[in-house]
C-alpha cells in the first residue's frame, strides 16, 4: 500500500500509468533517479540538458507543504542558473544582508553580509523550499517541452533493489499495482531517512544531537513592522530554550525557529495553543496567522562512501547536517554538480568508471567540512559541558564591546562553497600571483563582462577560459570538446582581481561544473591535454 | 617560528600576583570563572600568533 507521509504543496507530479507497467519483463532505463525532492529534481536537469536520458520516481505527486529550507546560498543558485532557474528563484526570494545577535535581553551586535559588487547572485536569498523545488520542477516541464529526455513518475515508491553486475534491478510499487524495471546507474536522492541506503544496508554514521526545534511560519497581520533582517536570541529571555531565531521570507511570511530541549511531548508542544503560547510571549501581542509549524530534531551523520558500484548518494541520503548554516540543501545542489557531469562522461564511454569515485571524495570532503562547520556552530549555541557554557558566555559579553570577540559568535555559519584542495582531479596551479580565491579546486567567482555575467558562459562541458591572451576557440581530445572564452581585464579590475592577481596574463581550465581544474600564465596545448586528462580520471 | 616568552617578563611580580587575585575579591565562583574566561579570550586575541598560542595552551595543560 502506498501511504503518503507528507501533504503536497503542489501536486506537480500526478501519477499517470507508465508503459513500463505493461510490459512483461522489466524495462532498462540508463539512469534512475529516487527521489524527486530538490536534489533528484535537479540531478534530473543536468542529466537532461546533457541530453542523456533520465528517469525520476517519487513515492509521492509533488513537492511537500511545509517550508523547511529558507537561506539559499550564491553558490547554490549559480548552480540552480547553470540549470536554467536561479533567475526565477531570485526574483521571488527575499535579499537580506543585516544580520542582529542578541543574549538574553541585550542586543550583542549587529553585522552586514555587505555585498561584494560584481556578482549577478547575492549571498543568500530567503525561499520557502517548496518555491525552490517549484523553480526546478517548472524548468524540468520547459526543458521536457523542448525534448530533453527526462521523465518524472509521481506515487511510484521504490520498494527493493536489487544489485547485479552492470546494473540494479528496483520493484516499483504504484496505485496499479507493484512492476519492474531496471537501470544502469541508480541514484540515490530518496532523502534522510534513504529507504534505499537501508534496503543495501549501508551505514550512516555520525552523532545525533539531543534537541529538538520547534519551527512555526507566520503571516504577519495589521500593522507590525518586522525588518528584512536575521535577529538571533542566545537564551532569549522571552519564552524558554536556549536559542531563537527570527527571518524574513517571502509573501510577508516570517520564519521563527525556537531551541526547546530534548525532553519535549511532540505532541503536546504541536498544539496550536502551546505554538501560540510561545509565538505570543516572543511577539508581544502583535497579530499573526499560523501558516505551517513541525518539530524536529537533527543530526550531523554521512555515508562512508556516495558510491556503491552503480548506485550514486547524493543529498541528505548521502549525509546530514544541523540546519545552523544552512547547508543541507545546499550543499545537495553542489552534490548534483558535481556528479551530473562525471556521470554523463561516463555514460557516453567518455571517461572511465573511476571518475565516479572521485564524486564520492570530492563530496565526502564536502560533507566533512559542512559537518564540521554546523557542528561547531551547534556546540556554540548548545554548550555540552560547564566550562564550554563559560566560555560561550565570555564570547557573548565581549562581543558587545569589544570587536575581536564577535568573530567568536557562532550562531551559524553560512553555507559557502566547498574548494577540492588537493582534489583527486587538480592538474597544475601554475599562474605565478594568481589570486587564492580562483585556485585550484576552487568553483569559479562571478564577475561582469561586457554587460553579461562570466558565470553565465560557463558551465556544461569543459572549457578554456583566457585572459589577456588567446587560445584556439575550440579543442577536441578525444572526443571532449573544449571550447574557449575569451575575455579582456582592461578596464574590468573585479576581473583582473578574481583572475588575474599579481599576473600579467592567464588560461583556466573550468570543469563542466564550474571548478578550476588548473591554471596557467598562457596557453600550451600539451598542458591542456594533461590537465584535461587528469580531471576526467584518465591515467 | 615565533616563540612564547617564558622567561620572566613581568615587572613587579608581586604586584602583579595581588592585582590578579583582587580581580577577584567578593566574587562568586560563577562570577570569577565568566572573568577568568573573558580574561583568557582578551590575552588570546592580543597575541593573536597562533604559533605562540599553541605552545601556551601546551604549557598549560602539563601538570
Ligand atoms: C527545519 C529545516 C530547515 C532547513 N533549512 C535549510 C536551509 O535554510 N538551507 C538549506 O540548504 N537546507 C535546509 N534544510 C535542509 C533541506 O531541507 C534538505 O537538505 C533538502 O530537502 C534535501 O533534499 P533531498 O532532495 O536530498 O531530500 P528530500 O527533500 O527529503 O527528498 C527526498 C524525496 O524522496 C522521496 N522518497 C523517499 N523514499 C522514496 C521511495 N522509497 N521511493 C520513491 N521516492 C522516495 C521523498 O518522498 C522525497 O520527495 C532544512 C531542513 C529542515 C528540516
């Protein structure tokens, strides 16, 4: 039977009866995607515009009520525009750059993101998730419309897998009834509690921490007048816990987040009144309507590896973190961009099976560094032992007066990208001066060219992008094309400090997701070769 | 490598020792404590070398 756990906010994805289900023996499919959440939604896009065929099955019609991720990050929504949607997503999200940290009563300090100029993304957008995953579902029906072969299944719930030599046989349950189909490479997108990581019993380690969040979105009623800003409480004295935090999204809807301890009555502290309760001691007396509220508690957990043979884990199957930073959602997408390109490569015999490995390091990085990074900020807002709780106050006070104490504030580190340090697939980083922002491993900086964005001409399939000097407009080895962006630094000094640095000239090699794979003071084409070589795991 | 000053840098030694405890006269345990924390956060920021810092936090946890 299949039994849905969450209500739809959009039902975007209806079930329609497949011919696979008619069929006797179990169709092959090249890829199959579990889990058309944000993560499996967007894996289906880089796959479709890489023109490979993809097939997305979601146990359910649509995208869940229910906000759960507000903060998207820049790096994030390049990704979402590599795909054909950061524009959309931006238009609708909430920009914010004030943030405000208060302990108990007093107001600690206030900061600004203070936006770098030369960007076409800010820093972070707020979006209710459902918003989010409706940009990538509306991209995916544009993209279905021009041909891409992509395809979504609503209410077909994967129920076993089987692993077999070059591919993993799944039945399927739907409304009709259970049927078979088989797929080459099977990705993994089916959410934190992964019933496929189960199914293969596969471990998920790491710590759970013991305490619970109540989260309740509100319409602000009347005239109360709350700022597009980001107010954290340290042991706010209004209402009890340990922290709360206030933000904006958009259509008036605030979001307030209260820390209330492990040994809480779901149940009971779910009632509209108890919400209410503490809603109305943290307002005072302002008029709200109750949009959405949920109870949840976190881990900070990762899989060993992402790759399992010919099954791929990407989001919060692959791993989870404490929402203090804002890096679930986020850091999926960079887990999409990184694998959608590798597994094209070697869907098309491009590039060996091996490549796929490095998903998982490059990723398992990813992950460490984002657990650690929530973690920390979790041990901050949460002290674990006395001595830690002395200390966290010590911050706080400073902080209020003393400027080098408010690095020391922890209330979340915001989502950053990850930059593959010694990644598996780095060539040279042999442009002397170069800046440290565009080394090797590091994903791309935005940057203005000639009234368009430098991001926006990268991304897809690997390219050379030169500055100040040229090379051939397009290169074939192998059968990977690499085609050439050339661009001037004259007069464009955000360029010349993101790309050039001390150097006089240079030659990037960008990877298909927008990573520099090496980098030089000028063009050699047996460099490129190499260089090209070792970032698709060639030997 | 820069290095921690162990050699004695303090110019009146005994001033300094009854200046320190005085700062915590009258106080609580909880109150001396938050001072001893805040003190340490404001002595560490002013060396800032973190070179230095580690052979101080090394120092102080041999017994
Ligand atoms: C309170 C809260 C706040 C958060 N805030 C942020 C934030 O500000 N920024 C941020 O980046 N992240 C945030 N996150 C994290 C973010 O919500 C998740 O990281 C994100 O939803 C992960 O997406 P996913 O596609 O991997 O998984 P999911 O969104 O969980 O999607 C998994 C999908 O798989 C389907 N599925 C499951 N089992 C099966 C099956 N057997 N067969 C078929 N389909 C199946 C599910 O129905 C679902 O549609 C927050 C999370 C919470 C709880």
């Amino acid at each position: 039977m299949l039994q849905d756990r969450y209500q739809l906010a959009h039902k975007v994805y209806p079930y329609e009866r497949s011919p696979d289900q008619d069929r006797d023996s179990a169709v092959r499919h090249p890829v199959v995607i579990v889990g058309g959440g944000p993560i499996g939604v967007a894996l289906a896009l880089d796959l479709g515009q890489q023109n490979i065929p993809v097939l997305v099955l979601d146990d359910h019609e649509g995208i869940g009520l229910g906000s759960r991720a507000i903060c998207f990050a820049k790096r994030c929504l390049e990704i979402a525009d590599r795909y054909g949607c950061g524009e959309p997503m931006l238009e609708k999200g909430v920009v914010w750059n004030l943030g405000k940290v208060f302990h108990k009563d007093a107001k600690v300090f206030e900061f600004n993101l203070l936006p770098e100029s030369g960007h076409q993304f800010p820093a972070f957008i707020n979006l209710q998730q459902p918003y989010f995953e409706l940009c990538l579902v509306e991209r995916l029906r544009a993209l279905q419309a021009e041909g891409a072969p992509i395809e979504i299944r609503g209410k077909n719930s994967v129920e076993a897998v089987d692993v077999r030599n070059d591919h993993a046989a799944l039945d399927v349950m739907t409304p009709d009834g259970p049927y078979k189909i088989e797929a080459d490479w099977l990705v993994a997108c089916d959410g934190a509690n992964s019933p496929l990581r189960d199914m293969l019993g596969l471990g998920f380690t790491g710590k759970v921490f013991q305490d619970s969040f109540l989260i309740a979105d509100i319409r602000m009623k009347g005239d109360a007048e709350f700022p597009t800003e980001r107010w954290f409480w340290f042991e706010p004295s209004h209402g009890e816990g340990a922290s709360t935090l206030l933000h904006k999204q958009p259509d008036d809807i605030w979001r307030v987040d209260f820390q209330i301890g492990w040994d809480v009555d779901r149940t009971e502290e779910l009632k509209e009144a108890n919400v209410r309760r503490r809603l109305d001691a943290f307002l005072g007396g302002a008029s709200y309507e109750l949009v959405w509220s949920s109870i949840y508690t976190f881990q900070c957990k990762r899989m060993d590896s992402f790759r399992h043979d010919r099954i791929l884990f990407a989001g919060d199957a692959a791993h989870q973190v404490s929402p203090f930073g804002a890096r679930g959602a986020n850091s999926g997408m960079q887990d999409v961009d990184n694998l959608g390109w590798k597994l094209g490569l070697v869907i098309q015999g491009l590039a060996p099976e091996v490549l796929l490995d490095t998903y998982s390091e490059e990723r398992v990085y990813g992950a460490d560094e984002n657990i650690l990074n929530s973690t920390r900020s979790t041990d901050f807002i949460t002290p674990k032992t006395e001595i830690s709780k002395i200390f966290r106050d010590a911050v706080l006070t400073l902080a209020r007066k003393a400027k080098f104490a408010r690095p020391l504030v922890n209330s979340g580190r915001l989502s950053i990208p990850c930059i593959y340090d010694d990644g598996p697939l780095n060539g040279p980083d042999a442009l002397e001066g170069g800046p440290a922002v565009t080394r090797v491993g590091a994903p791309m900086v935005d940057a203005p060219v000639d009234g368009a964005w430098l991001l926006g001409q990268f991304g897809g399939g690997f390219c050379l992008l030169t500055i100040n000097t040229e090379a051939p407009e397009i290169l074939d080895f192998g059968g990977i094309p690499v085609s050439c962006v050339s661009v001037s630094a004259h007069d464009n000094p955000e360029l010349g400090e993101r790309y050039l640095g001390a150097a006089k000239t240079a030659v990037y090699l960008i990877r298909p997701d927008q990573h520099v794979a090496a980098r030089w003071d000028s063009f050699d084409e047996t460099e490129v070769r190499k260089a090209l070589h070792t970032a698709i795991g060639r030997t | 490598m820069n290095t921690l000053n162990t050699d004695a840098n303090i110019a009146k030694p005994d001033d300094f020792y009854a200046r320190l405890l005085a700062l915590h006269e009258g106080k609580s345990k909880s109150e001396s404590d938050a001072i001893n924390a805040r003190l340490v956060l404001i002595l560490c920021n002013h060396i800032g070398d973190s070179e230095v810092l580690e052979q101080a936090f090394e120092l102080a946890c041999e017994n």
